[in-house]
C-alpha cells in the first residue's frame, strides 16, 4: 500500500529529470572503471566523479567502504554507501549496483567510441549504459525526487554502489558483508537490479551455481614441419574442449524454475600460445564458464573434467593442469512470497502494469552473497539483452520507469 497521490508527485518530478540522467549517464560512460584483471585501473576514478555528483544532488550521508587492492593505483577498490532517513525504522530498502564495467571487446564492431556515450532514438549508447548505469542512474533520480519534493519516504533508503561485480565481487559487496562494513538487517528490502527482460516481468530469486576453471595444457613445442618431434599442446587442448561437452550428458537434469532450465558449460576465454604461425605450441590455456544446477556439487564436476582430462592426456601425451578461479555453490532461494518479492512484485504491476513472477537464473549476481547469510534478496530490472555487447545501449524509458518502481518501494507502507 502506497500514498498514490505522492507516488504521482515523485514520478513526476523523476520524469521531469529525464534530460539530467541522461546527462549522468554520458558522464559516467567517459570515466572507464575496468578491473585489473581486464587491464584496467579499478573504479577510484569513476567513485570520485560519483561521489562529487552526490554531494551536488543534495546527498549528505554518504559513506566510502574501501577494499584495500595493491593491484590498481590508488591501492583500493572503492564501495559507496548514501543514506536517506525515512518515516520507519525497520525494513530499510536497499538498491545495490556496480561501478565495474566489462572491457569493449573488439573496437571494430563498436559504432564509436565505447566510452562516448550519445544519445539516439530514445537510447544511450555505450559501454556500461545498461549494465548498469542505466538503474545506478535510476535509483539516484529515484532518492533524489524525494529530497526536491521534500517528501520523507515511508522507508529508509540505502544506495551502494560496489566494485568488482563483474570479476566476482570480492573487493565489492563479500568485502562489506564479510567485514560488517554496512549493518544490513534480516527485515530490510534487498533488490539488485542486474537481471530482467524487456517487460520486467521477472523477479530472479534463484541463481545456479557457477564454476569457472581455468585448463593449462602442457606439451612439447616444436617446428610445425616435423609435428613428431613434439606434443601439440593447442591441438590436445581443442580436443579437451570438445570432450567437456560430455558435462552436460554427465549432469542433465532439468528445472524449469531456471532460464535455461538444464546446466551449461560453456568454452569462453582462450590465452595467447605461440606468436607466430610455424611453431607447434607446447603451452595452452583456455577457461570454462560452467552455470550448474543446485543439486549437483561443484566438486563432482571438478572431478568428472579431472576425468575427461586424464583422457585427453593419455591420448595425446600431454598434462593438464586444472585451476577453479571461481567456485561459488549454490545458496538456498528467496522464498516466492518473501517481503523483497511482494514489494517489487506491487511496485511494478503499478508502475509498468506488469505482473512479474519468481524465477532462477544461470547466476552471477551479488544477490548470491546475501542469501548465503541468510537473507532475501531479490533481482529485478526492466532491461533489454544489450549487455556485453558491441553498441551496448539503455532504453531511457526503462531508466525512467524502473526509478519510479524503486520509488513505489520507498513508499510502501
């Protein structure tokens, strides 16, 4: 139950924001906020420009949880925390997003330059416009409209802004949860909005487990005319990828709570073996990005590829060597009726008309995390499938609607 007359006066002074959020939007795309894993610098950068706009917005109660990293520059990862007081005491709602990006990829499939963003046809384009600048935007319009109407919600508001998403999150959100640098409550509203469809119809309260492994095979380099005289580490390697597609036989079961339902293994990232043509390589690595379903150990498969491979190095006389770089089980789901699932499942059917349902998901996201200690997180967005992508883009009008659904939520009684 909301105040309707007041969500109406908040939507549109949200709507009425609409130049000054895309204006942020092409702001925050120029300050790139890459990983050193990616060759990038971290998000200090992108923190500071946050931070400086907050102050300027009218925040007041802003918060920095840094996560000590002497990989990047300035020796930290940056996490941000900002407060707004509401009518209540308990049952805080919390949006969380990330200031990471994922790298360009390859230039020549870009439009332009990644990180300039523009505006066209009702879109903005750029690296990080959807994912996920477009809710990070939207939930600070969303408190803002609050502080220019001079409206206290019903709910304490709590915007935090996190490192490290897209490489796993241990400089981002584990750092606040594992540390106690942030004392989120079993009663409060946890919503991350990372995962959606274009209706928004969809509320994410289960994730698979993901297992990224990384393979080294190893061989003998040799000239490429005489193949004999050594072991071919990139093509016993070729043949393991193939042969790993056995996983998905070794572990089929399906659940159609999922999207997609059954677990995947998927071939991904490959490094660098020899630099020219006429040498047989004798090192090879490539990495398996592996969603499984709860039920099954992620030691089981670990030792099912352990398997697999002692195949591949009979056959080929070669070694392979087998190293997890992420190893997250499974925790247990939201429940379908928890209070962070009613809440948006209102705030949504009022706002886009939409009646969105409980789902699971490949996983992936810092709602893992939270549900891990216990607590019931959900993820939502109103978002397209442009992630990742060569001219990622974000429909403004999904950045509009989805501060107004995180409004409805401040609201609620």
């Amino acid at each position: 139950m909301i105040d309707q007359a007041l969500h109406q006066r908040i939507a549109a002074r949200i709507q009425a924001c609409r130049d000054d959020m895309v204006r942020m939007q092409i702001e925050l795309t120029s300050i790139p906020a890459l990983a050193p894993e990616n060759g990038g610098d971290g998000e200090e950068k992108k923190a500071a420009f946050l931070m400086e706009r907050l102050r300027t917005l009218g925040f007041d109660h802003i918060e920095e949880h840094p996560a000590p990293d002497d990989r990047v520059p300035c020796g930290f990862r940056p996490n941000i925390a900002v407060h707004l007081r509401g009518k209540r005491s308990d049952g805080k709602v919390w949006i969380f997003t990330h200031l990471d990006v994922v790298p360009p990829g390859d230039r020549t499939a870009w439009e332009t330059d990644p990180y300039q963003a523009f505006e066209r046809n009702g879109r903005i384009y750029g690296r990080g416009t959807e994912d996920n600048q477009q809710d990070m935007v939207a939930c600070i319009f969303a408190a803002k409209a609050f502080l220019d109407e001079g409206i206290q919600p019903e709910r304490s508001i709590g915007l935090v802004f996190v490192a490290d998403e897209e490489m796993g999150s241990k400089w981002g959100i584990e750092h606040l949860i594992r540390h106690g640098k942030i004392p989120f409550q079993k009663t409060d509203i946890l919503v991350i909005p990372d995962f959606g469809n274009d209706e928004g119809s969809m509320i994410e309260v289960a994730e698979k487990s993901m297992l990224w492994v990384r393979f080294q095979t190893k061989g003998k380099q040799c000239h490429a005319s005489k193949p004999s005289l050594g072991n071919n580490a990139f093509l016993a390697a070729s043949h393991l990828v193939v042969r790993l597609q056995a996983l998905h036989a070794l572990f089929d079961a399906v659940d159609p709570v999922y999207d997609p339902p059954g677990s995947t293994f998927e071939p991904t990232k490959k490094e660098t073996n020899v630099p020219n043509v006429n040498t047989i390589p004798g090192d090879d690595v490539f990495y398996l990005d592996c969603r499984v379903l709860p039920q099954y150990a992620l030691d089981e498969v670990l030792d099912q590829m352990r398997g697999l491979a002692e195949e591949i190095e009979r056959a080929f006389g070669v070694t392979v060597e087998i190293s997890p770089i992420q190893k997250n089980q499974a925790p247990p789901p939201t429940p379908d009726d928890a209070p962070v699932v009613r809440a948006l499942q209102a705030a949504v059917k009022d706002v886009y008309g939409v009646s969105a349902s409980p789902v699971g998901i490949g996983g992936g996201t810092v709602a893992a995390f939270f549900r891990k200690e216990g607590f019931h997180a959900a993820v939502w967005s109103r978002i397209g499938q442009n992630a990742h992508q060569p001219n990622e883009s974000c429909l403004i009008e999904n950045m509009l609607g989805n501060a107004k659904v995180y409004s409805h939520l401040f609201l609620q009684v």
